[in-house]
C-alpha cells in the first residue's frame, strides 16, 4: 500500500512504525472473515481493512478525526485474529497502539465516556481500590436508576461476591519442593488478585511441586498491559517502566530462568516491553533482558514437564483460546496437550478463532458488540456439551462465566488438581 504522510508526523518514531504497517498491507480484505466486529455489523469500517483505510487517512491528513472515527477504533477488540488471518504479516497491533492515544487527544469523547475511562484507569490497576468498589457495589446498586447507562452495566458486571486473597501467593520467595530446577518469578496480576486469587494460589502450587523456586516481588504492581490496550498512556507506561525496573532488580540479585505469567493479556504487552521502549537509554537495555524471559504459565509448565498425576474422573473440558494466547502470542497447542497428559478429555470449541468479547476492559466500555459475542461462543460451547471450560486469561474466564452453564476455571487450576492439588472450588458440584 502506498502511502503519502504528512511532513509534520514523519519524524515521530511511531508514526514511522504505523508507515512500515500500512505499506504491508495489500488491501485483500482476509483479515476481516475472522474480525469479530466485522461479522456482527458486516460494515467495512467494522473490519480491518476500514480501520486500516482510517489510519492511513488521518495520518495523510486526508480526513480529520471525528468521534464516529474514533467510535471505529473503540470497537476494535485488539483481538489479532486479523494478524492470525493476513497472508502479509500486517502487524496490525503496532498500527492499533499508535493510532489510539493519538485520537484519544485530538478528538473529544461524552462527558459520561470519559468518566468511566478515568475510572477504570483509577481502579483496576489498584487491587486495594478494585476489592474495595467491588464491595461497595451493592449500595451502588441503589442509585442505578439515576446512572448513565454505560455505569449501570459496571454495577451489572459486578460480583455478588468476592472470593477471599490468595493464601499462598504472598510477596517473598517460595521455595521448590524437592531439589530445586528452576528460579522463576511470577506476575499475581492486578485484577486477577480480586477476581481470581485462586489461581495465583494453584499456580504457585504447581510450580513449586515441580521444582521451581517462585519469587513474588514485594509490592509488585500492574503490568500496565490492562489501560494500555484501552489507549491509555501516561499511567500504562508508568507501570510499565515500575514492572521492567523491578524485574530487572530480581534478575540481578540472581538469575531467573523464567518470568511466568498466567495472565495471558498480559503477557501479550509485556513481551512488547523490548519495542515500547526501545528508544530509551535506560529502560531499553533492560527490557531487553526482561522480554525473552516472559513465558506464559503453559509454556513454563511444558518446559518444567507435569510430572506425575493422580487418579481423576475424566472430565470433559472445552479448552478456549483465549486471543491474547492464540493470536497475541501464538500459543495454542501446550493449554491442549497439558490438558490431555493430565487425564482431561479436551474438547474443542467451533469458532475458536473468535473472541468472546472480553479483551480486557472491552466488555466494560462496549457492552453493544461484547454481549452479542459472548453469547456466539455460549452457544458454540452449549454444542459440544462439556463439563467445565479451562481457559488461560482471567478476563475470559469472568466473561464466559456470565454465559455458559458449566464452570469455567484456569487452565493451571485443572493441572494443579492433576497433579496433587485441591479440587478447585468451581467443580465441587460435579460428582467425583
């Protein structure tokens, strides 16, 4: 594709990127057959290849940015299934990161949209501040009639009730049983220590019973992947910069084999750490040594192997890929075959390839598209009638639990239990 950007943008270093995108992208139009978005509305602005056309006139100056311009971009789920799809390595996600805060502050949105932005900025990154709202939206509730309806459908979203911290899962160094086989840290995750401890807790479990020594930093905070796909800047690359630094501390007090994380969203930005900072002296060189480290728990599971397992009943288990594994990082066979060494009948799921419409806040700020592809997947899960669904991203898991009628747990809770862990909680009502 050829392109014509303006002289002013030229010299931006992420305009530079986004140029080298646009001019790999052929026009075929593949990426839209597997863009979630596209398929609902059939709109070609919906789709990649609109997207695309609308970054590329923008930074050509050829149109000026208005909110149904942006209205385009917020309803793209950063899924990356067009990356997956498109037969000229489109990186599509570069495009995606530049283009977002760059119309985030040239055009402006509702004063409803943007209160619920800064919210969620302020909140789930916070654990102490996520637990502590998630409690009081009870009270919350009482008001509901007098709320915007975008805040209305937080209220909707929230839990009846939290489950307690992790026991396990606690800031220090965890110590291998037996004799020791690998020294690795292990990202808790912000939201995932409210909504979901008990996988901080399984995933402890089994990398400590599989000879690894786990560290967990002392005061260890967001990532900064979970408001940076919201388009968010100044704080994301503020955590992002916090994350790399302490993680770099860890490696020099001794070394790591592995940086492990089982939150999968998160995974996804971090291993970009390397190219979000690449032109800075400092933190460049470090994320550098920090990227290559960063495995999602699956992979790190592979490489230790599962060991041992106990007896169980054969659970038939609908294994989704959640995008950020399959797309994002392209994993999509150790989840399966782990599953399988550990006695679960895996089963797969039609349209695999499509989002359930979490992706991580989306389902907060564009319930319009997130419902209608939540219930897509319900319905293709309902067919092959499983007795719980494992997935390997929080977001996924609290998205599909509001539509499937079977338990939907981690991936790593499942294998925990395989190899000598509590049955997870999620399954007591299934007969042994």
């Amino acid at each position: 594709m050829r392109t014509a950007i303006l002289p002013a943008l030229r010299q931006d270093p992420e305009v530079q990127v986004s140029e080298q995108v646009l001019r790999t992208c052929v026009h075929c139009g593949f990426c839209n057959a597997t863009c979630p978005t596209y398929l609902l509305t059939g709109n070609e602005l919906e789709g990649p290849r609109g997207r695309i056309y609308l970054i590329k006139n923008i930074l050509e100056g050829g149109i000026t940015p208005s909110r149904q311009t942006l209205d385009h971009l917020d309803h793209c789920l950063g899924c990356l299934a067009c990356e997956t799809t498109c037969p000229s390595g489109v990186v599509y996600s570069r495009l995606l990161e530049e283009a977002r805060p760059r119309l985030d502050h040239q055009v402006d949105r509702s004063l409803a949209a943007r209160l619920l932005r800064a919210l969620l900025v302020w909140l789930l990154p916070h654990p102490g501040r996520f637990r502590l709202s998630l409690r009081l939206a009870g009270l919350g509730r009482l008001g509901r009639p007098l709320m915007p309806a975008a805040w209305r459908h937080l209220l909707e979203m929230a839990p009846d009730q939290l489950p307690a911290p992790a026991r396990l899962a606690t800031p220090g160094v965890h110590p291998a049983q037996g004799q020791r086989r690998a020294r690795v840290l292990l990202l808790t995750g912000c939201a995932q220590q409210v909504l979901g401890p008990q996988i901080n807790d399984a995933a402890l479990r089994l990398l400590t019973r599989l000879g690894a020594e786990v560290v967990i930093p002392e005061g260890a905070g967001c990532c900064g992947a979970l408001t940076f796909h919201m388009g968010e800047r100044r704080h994301s690359l503020k955590f992002m910069k916090s994350t790399i630094e302490e993680w770099h501390r860890q490696m020099e007090r001794a070394p790591l084999d592995a940086i492990v994380l089982s939150t999968s969203g998160c995974a996804t930005a971090v291993k970009e750490y390397d190219h979000l900072f690449r032109h800075d002296p400092v933190l460049g060189p470090k994320a550098g040594a920090v990227v290559p480290l960063v495995k999602d728990i699956s992979e790190a599971i592979a490489r230790l192997g599962l060991g041992k397992t106990v007896a169980l009943p054969r659970l038939r288990v609908a294994y989704h890929d959640a995008c950020s594994l399959q797309h994002g990082q392209k994993i999509k066979a150790p989840p399966r075959q782990l599953l399988q060494e550990a006695g679960f009948e895996v089963v797969e799921i039609p349209e695999a390839h499509l989002c359930c419409g979490s992706a991580g806040t989306y389902n907060l700020l564009e319930p319009e598209f997130a419902q209608p592809l939540l219930e897509r997947k319900a319905g293709h899960i309902a067919q092959v009638r499983p007795q719980a669904v494992a997935a390997g991203n929080i977001g996924c898991i609290e998205q599909l639990a509001r539509g499937v009628k079977v338990p939907v747990l981690h991936t790593v809770e499942l294998l925990d239990w395989a190899t000598g862990g509590p049955k997870p909680a999620a399954l007591e009502k299934i007969s042994p």
